[in-house]
C-alpha cells in the first residue's frame, strides 16, 4: 500500500496517534504485560535477553505505556 506525503502526515498527527493509543490502550497494556512478563522470566532464570533491540522495544513500550496513562 503506498501512501503519499499527505496521508502519512495526516494519519501521523498528534490527534490521530492519541486517539489510537485511546482505542488501543487495553490490548497495549496487555502486550506490554506479556513482555514484561517473558523480559521477568529471562531474569529470574538467568537467561541473555536476546539481543540489543529487545531492549530498546521494551523502552519504546514504556514510552507509549506513559503516554496512555
């Protein structure tokens, strides 16, 4: 599906990404639960979190869990 400029904008503004996040907030907390949950059992187990980028999204995920609080 190509977009163009406009359409990104349009669907990338601060409105739109709010009201999504407003919609999506239950299925979010959930998925951010169950990686919370899997990043817990690594630890406790002593197991290498997989790789670098693990750890960024589960800093992507507390940034968006701030923002729909």
């Amino acid at each position: 599906m190509n977009m163009t400029q406009e359409q990104l904008v349009n669907l990338s503004s601060e409105e739109m990404v709010n009201n999504f996040l407003v919609a999506k907030k239950d299925e979010i907390v959930n998925s951010v639960k169950q990686v919370l949950a899997v990043a817990e059992i690594f630890k406790s187990e002593n197991l290498e979190v997989p790789s670098h980028s693990f750890s960024v999204f589960l800093l992507f995920l507390a940034c968006i869990m701030q923002r729909i609080a």
